[in-house]
C-alpha cells in the first residue's frame, strides 16, 4: 500500500489525494441522485397507486422506460444524444460546461431519474401493502388526496419498504461507477488511472475495492440506524396487523 | 436535427452480429450463474463453518462492489491466472470474450446465490426431515427434493434477475468489447451517427426488456394461481 504515498506524475500531490478525490466525486453524485431518486421516485409512485385518470398511465410509461434499458444507454442519451436533439444554442452550452461538471450533471440527472423508475415501485408496493380501511379511514375523518398521502400513506409506505430502500441506496453506489464512461473520474475510473500510471495493478484495485467495500458497511450501518429510529412497535417485523 | 433512417438500416447486420453476442453472454452467466449459485447458496447452508463463513464472505464481496470494477480484476487477472496454471511464468493474453465470461458468471453467481437461498428457506422443514428418514444422501436430496422445489418457488425472481443480467452486459463496453452497444457506438463513432445509433439500441433493449418482463408477470400470475 505504499504506493497511495507515492508523488503523483503531475507531481501535484500523492496518489492518495487522487483516490479521496475519486471517493469525493462517487459520494457526491450518489447523494445527488439519491435525492433526485427519492423526490422524483416517490411522486411517480404515489402517482402509480392513484384510481384513475392520466396520472397511473403516465407512472407506468416512466417506470417501464427506465427499468427496459440498460442503465449505460441511458448515459449514452443525456450525455451524447440529448444535446444534440436540443436547440442548437442550448445544446452548444450544455457540450461546453466545464469539465468535470460536463460530466457530473448528465451523471446525476441520469442515476437520479434511473433509480427513481425503481424506487417508484417500491412506493407503490409499499402503498398497496396497507389495507384498505387506512384510506376508507383517512376519508371519513375528511382528509383530501394530498393530505391522506402525506400524512397517513406515506408515512406508513416508507417504513414498510425501509429494508428494500436500503439495498437500493447501496446500489446507487454501484452504480455511480457506470459515470466513467462518460467521463467522470470517480473512485472506479481512479483506479484505472492510477494503473495505467504505475502498472501496479493489484494495490491501486486492491485500494478502490477496499473502499467499495467499506462504504457499503457504513451505508448499512445509517439505513440500519434510521430503520431502527422510525420502527412502530405495531409495524415491527415490517408488515401490517390488524 | 433530422434522425437518418438509411444509416440505422445500413448498421443493422452488424447491430445484430453484436447483439449476437450479448445473448451468449447472458447465456453463459444465467447457466454458470445458476450453477456456481446454487453451489454457493449450499455452502452457505453448510453445518460447516469455515465452508459458510467462505461462501458468505465472496457473496458479500462480490455483491459490494460495482460490476465494472470486477470487469477490470477478471481482465487485469484472468491473463495472470492462466500463465500460473500453465507454469509459464509470465501472463497469457486471452480473448475479451473468455474474460466476460469468466466477470458474469462469478460476478452474476452472489446474486443468484441469494435468490436460490431465499428458495431454499421456503421450503417447509419437514422437507429436510423426510429426506433424511427416506435414507437419502444428501445430494440426492437436493437434486431430486430440495433443489427443484427452491427453483419453482423463485423462478419469477430468478427471471427478473436474469433481465437484469442481460442489461448488465452492456458494461463489456469498458473494456471495447463488441456486444450490441459495443457494435452501436463503433459505428456512431466511425460514420458519427451518435443519436441515430444510440436511440435504436435503446428501442432495442427496450422491445426485448418489456416482453421478457411482460413474460414474468404473467408466468407470476400463473404460478401464484397454481399454488392455491
């Protein structure tokens, strides 16, 4: 592992300040997204689980679509194709952003949107899952659509799907690997750089891999937290009981 | 900008020559998945604790790391594996495709580890039981009992997972295989059709993905309905 303190060829800095770098940019979009995923993956959930109009339809149509293609054609189409189908001035300026955020915002707004389609449905499975007498309930004591979701669905829905949510916010970090591609150096494509550096294959691997492996133990450790904090004594074991 | 129709016909063949390979890859990692799988989601079952604790700690590893990564250890790996196993004392260069291969299975095989293992604890306990007083080894057992009622009882999961697997093999793309979006983006880079190209291999992905998926939730429905 001596190589993290070896200078760097720009003469800059050390190897390690290339790998915190690389952590810097997956944490950052990770989080990004996952805000991005949360917000937009709740509405269109909600949205699935409505009776009737254009609304569920319309879930259905984003959740079908970004769950069928591969996460990286999808990065292929906020990088490459979307400004070309843009107008010319608009697509000029989104070609000419500043490196790394030339790559960092389609990134995000590709994972943020891709891992809502998959939070979507947990919310919805969430949501069904409760019977049917919470909203027959909710009406009776004269709550509206939006005040029934936010204050008795929801908040029943998301402790449900708690442990499933969980596996998703480690995915997310998976994911953001999948970013190098279009050319976001973050902690994966750190480690190719640094081989192709230095030709010591198995330390700058070894290194990255350790720290794919260490983030999953936190992120495990704050979902296990916050799944513990929010328990209801009548929810414990994760289903409804009458 | 106009999408040109002609270029799209024009790369079809070579699209398909691409998409060719995909499907061997999946192929490859659902069999060997499964396989290697199911073994592991044995070993996890051992009464043997080194044998569980070894199975537990690769299926953790593995499902802990991003499948690009593992792309790069298996491509960086698999030439120095060879050349120690055949005592040449050097790396061996080896074919992207033997490399891919080798990723999808090990990589694909923590995943459906899991599945068969959430199978394996659906089956009631006297399943166990009544091999045991039948007299029956333990791996007829499995083979004949266990294995193949863990199977049915997953078989949805085991799909899906296996949709996922099939949109996972675009990632060879890292390593400039030519799988279908490794086929797309040579062409979109040589005659620089990139929006022409990329769109038809997402409406590709996509008919196969949504019919493939469409299959499960009805074979879901059947199966939920066989079970009552």
């Amino acid at each position: 592992m001596s190589l993290l303190f070896e200078a760097t060829p720009d003469g800059a800095g050390r190897y390690l300040d290339w790998i915190v770098s690389g952590l810097g940019w997956t944490l950052s979009l990770a989080l990004g997204a996952w805000t991005i995923a949360l917000v937009v993956g709740t509405l269109i959930g909600v949205a699935r689980t409505l009776p009737n109009g254009i609304l569920p339809r319309f879930g259905r149509v984003y959740v079908e679509t970004f769950r069928n293609i591969p996460l990286l054609v999808q990065m292929f189409f906020w990088y490459f194709v979307l400004p070309e189908l843009l107008p010319v001035r608009v697509g000029m300026a989104i070609k000419q952003m500043d490196p790394p955020w030339g790559s960092f915002v389609p990134a995000l707004i590709c994972l943020g949107l891709f891992t809502a389609a998959r939070i979507a449905e947990q919310v919805r499975a969430g949501v069904q899952a409760l019977p049917r007498g919470q909203i027959q309930a909710a009406s009776a004591l004269g709550f509206g659509w939006a005040g029934m979701y936010r204050m008795i669905l929801l908040p029943q829905a998301f402790r449900i799907i708690l442990p499933t949510l969980t596996n998703e916010f480690m995915t997310i970090f998976k994911n953001t690997s999948v970013a190098l591609t279009i050319g976001l150096v973050e902690l994966t494509a750190t480690a190719r750089e640094i081989n192709e550096n230095t030709f010591r294959t198995f330390e700058a691997f070894g290194v990255v891999t350790i720290v794919y492996l260490v983030i999953a133990l936190i992120a495990w450790q704050i979902m296990y937290r916050i799944e513990r904090a929010v328990q209801l004594p009548a929810l414990a074991g994760g289903g409804a009981r009458p | 900008m106009m999408v040109d129709v002609s270029a799209i016909a024009a790369a079809m063949p070579y699209l398909l020559e691409g998409l060719w390979f995909t499907v061997q890859i999946t192929l490859v990692g659902v069999t060997g998945g499964i396989v290697f799988g199911s073994l592991l989601a044995v070993a996890r079952l051992s009464k043997n604790p080194m044998v569980s604790a070894l199975a537990t700690a690769y299926v953790n590893l593995m499902r802990s790391i991003p499948l690009i990564l593992v792309i790069f250890w298996v491509f960086f790996l698999v030439p120095w594996a060879i050349g120690w196993l055949t005592q040449s004392g050097r790396p061996i260069a080896v074919g992207a495709s033997l490399t891919i291969f080798v990723t999808f299975v090990l990589f694909e095989a923590a995943y459906y580890a899991e599945i068969v293992r959430a199978g394996f604890r659906s089956i009631s306990p006297g399943q166990y039981s009544a091999c045991e007083a039948l007299g029956l080894s333990k791996f007829h057992a499995y083979i004949y009992i266990l294995f193949p009622q863990a199977i049915r009882n997953v078989l949805p999961i085991l799909l899906t997972q296996t949709i996922v697997l099939f949109q996972d093999t675009s990632l060879v793309y890292v390593i400039s295989a030519t799988d279908l979006l490794g086929a797309a983006t040579k062409v979109a880079q040589r005659d620089g059709r990139l929006v022409e190209m990329y769109l038809t291999v997402g409406v590709i992905y996509f008919v196969l993905c949504y019919a493939a998926s469409q299959f499960v939730k009805q074979l879901q429905g059947r199966l939920a309905h066989g079970a009552r």
